[in-house]
C-alpha cells in the first residue's frame, strides 16, 4: 500500500513537472507583435515594411534566447547583445541584404527570422532598398539611340525607366552601378520628343528627375549668331563649327549642330596656379532678347508668370581633359555679382571628382543661385535686364564650395566645346514612396 502511494506521488509530481516544463517552453517561443522605426524624434512609428539601412525595434515576447537573426535569408551580424531583452530587438538592417530578384531562395524573400534556443520564428515583411532618388541626368538633350547615365541613390532593383511622352524602358535593357549611384540607360525610340522627367521605378519605390529634359524648343543660342539667337560676341571662341566631334563617342551623345570651343587657337594647358584669376574664356549675350526667344519658343513651358526659382539654364559641352579646374559662370548683367551663378562640378562631397568625357555632357546653371533672381519671376527679371548686356566666362581660380575653397588641378592639353544654350523647367515632382 505505501508503495502505490508512493509511486502515486511521483507520479503526480512527474506530471507537474512535465506540465510546467512545457509551459517554459511555451513561454520561450518567439512571438512579434510590430515592428517600428528607432531613430532620433521617432520610435514609435509601426512599420508595415523596412528598408535597408535603417534602424528597427521588433517588439514581442521570446528574444532572451536569441542565437540569430536573418533577413531575405542572410545573417545580420554585429547586433549589440545590450539590444536585445526578452520583449525587444534592436538593430540595423544592413545595406549588403539582398532584395527582391537578388535573393536567390523565394522562400526567404521579404522575411525577418529570429533563432533562439527554443524557437525559430519567421516573420514576414517587405525588407526594401534606400528610397531612391534622382539627382541628376548626364545629357538632357540626347537623341534615341544614345547612351545617357542617371545619378542619383539607391537606384537598386529598378524595373522600369519612364521617359517623357510615357516611353517606357523595362529591365534588362539597362545597368546598375554596383554603388546604385548610377543607371546607363540608352534613349528608346520616342523617348526624345516631348519635354518632361524622367520616372526610375522599383521595388524600394521611385524618383523622378527634374523636368528639364528635351526642350528643345528653350535654346537661345543655337548657331553663335547675333541675328537669330541672343548671343552677341566673343574674342575668345572659335567660329561656330559643324563637323561631329568626337570621332568616338562610345555610344553616349555626340556634338550639336552647331557649336564653338576655347581656347580659339587651339588645345592649352589649364593651370589653375599660374593663370590664377584668368578668365581663359567669354562670350557676350542679349539677356533681354534671351527672354524674348524663349517665351516665344518654348510653347508655353516658360511663361511670363513662370517662377524663376523654377528654372535654370543649361548648354552642352565637351572637353578633351577631365575638367578639373576651373569654373563656368553666368552674368545675366555683366560684372553684378548678384546677377551671377557659379558651377564647380569637379568637386562633390568635398573631394576633388574630375568630370570625365566619352560624349557630350549637359550642365545646369539653376537661376535660384542669382540673388537678385531668386524668388522673382520671368516678367520681373526680364524687365530688370533691359538692355543690358550678359556675360557667359570660363574662369581660373579658387571657388567656394561648401565653405572650402578649391583650385582644382591642372587640365593638359585641353580644349572646350560647347553649345545649345538654352533655359528650362527646373522642378521635381514628388514620388509617393509610402
């Protein structure tokens, strides 16, 4: 009888330790119950999908244990053990996770799984890219055919490429850099007709460029000459030439119809140490009658009540060195530094960053950088200008930049074409990435 009553009890305490060890376990299991952003002003935001590069908090109930953490179905390495409690992770998602097609296991596409030594959770959420964006494209003006590049970030796992007039480029007929800094894209058949941006589109989202590209009908300088466009005249520049230039342009744009270089007499060195201060190049222009061509050419792209703020002017150029020195500026009223606009190209993010040239290249001058333009419209500057004479300059010497002045290095044996002046739409449409 002792003995049934002891068996009995073990196993009644059997049972209950069973019971409890299996409620430990129960307990142990990963649970998540949202995930949101974790950064400086915001910790409260619930995520319905993440993007690579930004800080996350997954909160929930089973993280003590915590072995490893993936994401599309790759390691994250480096989480801070000081950020994981039993009801909260905290880290990064790094920028090396692969994303939609670069994941190779459909399974582990858009997942966040968490290992912990009872568990192994799998958590399904959209793991995006960066927010693209545009910045920049290398040619405005190219022709179908051509090959043109788009900067910008971010610009990884791009489906489609949209230009104006809703000529559409799928992937595949494009590259990545593999920085995502860049995408080489050639101008489909149609896609340089109308004036408009062009649209980047992806599974991280979409950015548009500005909308500044073919405008053809916005030059006010096509062939250098007094009587039909608004230039006046140089001692500096060759006569208008005709003849393609270069000989190989690797595909990207090749030279306008009409157009002139510097030095006139031939290819020089650019030193920007013993020609400091030296204008190497100018040329004369009619700002009023610039105005004037435009408002009646552009078919309505710029108008009288147009904002300034709102446009810029660009021309396309070529040189036969890295520009590595040296600035271009614009006068709208010769020697009125408040009617001027600088462009130092060749520095970015503090670093020197020659500009290199297989074709031709577009450069934008936004008119916002003018003091005396900014925050007026066409009407009001126009009027402003009168009769007076503007100045376009190529210049030695040392520009601000970000606050650190800059001389550059020096340009051997260059020389500079350039041409299609004109004066375009400078906004950018805002793409809802939400």
């Amino acid at each position: 009888m002792k003995l049934l009553r002891y068996i009995g009890i073990h196993c009644i305490l059997g049972v209950l330790l069973m019971a409890g060890f299996s409620a430990c376990q129960d307990e142990a299991l990963v649970t998540v119950t949202r995930i949101c952003t974790q950064k400086v002003g915001d910790t409260e935001t619930e995520l319905a999908q993440v993007r690579l590069g930004e800080m996350i908090r997954i909160e929930g109930n089973g993280f003590a244990t915590t072995k490893a953490i993936y994401c599309n179905g790759v390691s994250v390495s480096g989480i801070n053990s000081n950020f994981i409690t039993d009801t909260q992770i905290i880290f990064t998602i790094p920028k090396s996770i692969p994303i939609g097609s670069e994941v190779k296991n459909k399974e582990e596409l858009n997942t966040i799984r968490i290992v912990t030594e009872y568990d192994n959770f799998v958590y399904s959420i959209p793991v995006l890219g960066g927010t693209p964006t545009v910045s920049g494209v290398s040619h405005t003006l190219a022709k179908a055919g051509e090959l043109i590049h788009i900067y910008g970030t971010n610009l990884r796992g791009i489906d489609k490429i949209t230009f104006p007039g809703d000529i559409v480029v799928e992937a595949g007929m494009f590259t990545e850099s593999s920085d995502y800094t860049m995408i080489t894209v050639t101008v489909p058949e149609g896609g340089d007709l109308l004036p408009g941006e062009i649209c980047v589109e992806g599974i991280s989202g979409g950015a548009y460029s500005y909308n500044y590209m073919n405008c053809k009908d916005c030059i006010f300088i096509d062939k250098f000459n007094k009587e039909s466009d608004a230039y006046n005249y140089s001692n500096f520049l060759t006569a208008t030439m005709h003849d393609p230039l270069p000989a190989d342009t690797y595909g990207e744009p090749g030279s306008p119809e009409y157009y002139r270089a510097f030095p006139k007499d031939g290819p020089a060195d650019f030193d920007p140490v013993t020609q400091n201060d030296t204008e190497i190049a100018n040329f004369r222009l009619f700002s009023q009658k610039m105005w004037d061509i435009v408002l009646a050419n552009s078919n309505g792209l710029i108008k009288e009540s147009t904002s300034c703020d709102k446009l810029a002017v660009q021309f396309d150029y070529y040189a036969t060195a890295p520009w590595s020195t040296g600035c271009f500026r614009w006068e709208m009223i010769e020697g009125k530094s408040d009617y001027r606009q600088t462009t130092v190209s060749w520095v970015e993010n503090g670093e020197l960053a020659p500009v290199t040239f297989k074709g031709w290249r577009t450069l934008t001058m936004p008119l916002s950088e003018m003091a005396a333009v900014k925050g007026k419209n066409v009407k009001q500057v126009r009027e402003a200008v009168k009769d007076a004479t503007g100045k376009f300059i190529y210049k030695l010497g040392k520009f601000q930049v970000g606050g650190t002045y800059y001389t550059g290095t020096i340009m051997s044996d260059c020389r500079v074409f350039m041409g299609n002046f004109r004066i375009v739409p400078y906004s950018k449409k805002s793409y809802s990435n939400n």
